[in-house]
C-alpha cells in the first residue's frame, strides 16, 4: 500500500483529499498545514508520496521540496498553474504537477505513478516546462544513440534490469551507459533524468 501524505494549509482540502486517497486504497499516514510542518513529518513518517501545495505559510513549498525530495516523491497539486513555479517545483525535485481540479481516479494513476518515480505532468504543466528549456541548449544532442535509448527508458519509467532486457545488454553494461548519460545531462539520479526526458519530449 502506497503511504501518502498530505500538504495544504486548508483544513476542509486535506479532508477532502483524504476521503479519496482512503476511498482509492491509499493509506494516508499524515497530513500537514505548512512547509516547515511537511518536512518534520516527512522525517516522522517516512512517506510513499508527498502530495503537496505550492501557496502555504511558513517555509516556501519550494524550499520544502528541496528538503525532502532525497526522502519520498514529491507531487504537486496546487490550483493554479503558473509557468515560474512549475519551473521551480520541478527543478526543485517535484516529480509530478497537478491541479485541484483532477479527477480522482487520474489522481490516483499519479500518485501510483509518481511512487514508482515516473513523472507524471498536468498537459499545461508539460507545456510550460517544454518552452521553459526550449532556448537552452539541448544536453541530450551530446549523447550517443544507445545512451539516447536509455536515456528514454529511464523516462519510461524502467529498472536496470528491464532497460538490460530491452536493449539486449548486461546489467552491468546498463549502469554504466546510465552514469555516463546522468554526468552529460548534469543530474544527480534517475527522477531527474525522466524529469529531463519528459521535459524535452523524449518519453
């Protein structure tokens, strides 16, 4: 069972939310008015998914993603999509972008994607971040063919051992193709490498 917690100043929303994460078969395990009060319970709780909004008091929503995107997977769900802080939540390690007006079994496909560390971006969302690197330089020209098809793997959503099995390479093969594709892209780990690969329609 996927552990979730929940991140809104609004009282009545983390309620809501609640009934339907339960009613979709998640446990939640907390919930949270604040960005400071997100990163204690993170520490306390050690959730699955942190479903969080963007506009709370305290410490900004994202400096608190920063905080704990090494500890779970961080999904926004927030009412207003702005392209600045799609940009900033997704570069701060949000793994996924919605608004309140989600239907709840596309909400529950996030959250199940989001845990397995598969991105998972309103359209608008996608939009934004497309023509927010679209005057950058495009890091993943410098990769080689077979990096470039890990590096699409990655996006899927697949293991080491899945991306082995595709490409008909080892493991240990895999892992080094995928160090090298995290050092041309200047990422840290796989989220931000699917997190790259969506940005820029390679997924």
């Amino acid at each position: 069972m996927i552990r979730v917690l929940i991140v809104d100043d609004h009282v009545i929303v983390r309620e809501g939310v609640r009934a339907v994460l339960e009613d979709e078969g998640f446990e939640v395990v907390g919930e949270a008015g604040s960005g400071d009060e997100a990163v204690e319970r993170v520490k306390s709780l050690a959730p699955d998914v942190v479903l969080m909004d963007l506009v709370m008091p305290g410490l900004p929503a994202i400096e608190a993603i920063r905080r704990i995107r090494e500890s779970c997977r961080v999904l926004v769900l927030t009412t207003f999509l702005d392209d600045r802080q799609v940009g900033e939540a997704v570069e701060a390690g949000a793994i996924g972008y919605l608004l309140k007006d989600v239907l709840k079994g596309d909400l529950a496909r996030a959250i199940r994607e989001v845990s397995q560390g598969r991105p998972w971006l309103h359209p608008e969302a996608q939009r934004s971040l497309m023509q927010r690197v679209s005057s950058r330089p495009a890091l993943h020209e410098s990769l080689t063919p077979r990096e470039r098809s890990v590096l699409e793997l990655i996006g899927r959503g697949r293991s080491n051992k899945q991306i082995a099995a595709a490409l008909h390479l080892s493991e240990g093969t895999v892992k080094g193709y995928t160090s090298v594709v995290f050092g041309k892209l200047g990422v840290a780990d796989r989220t931000q490498a699917a997190l790259y690969a969506v940005k820029h329609g390679l997924v």
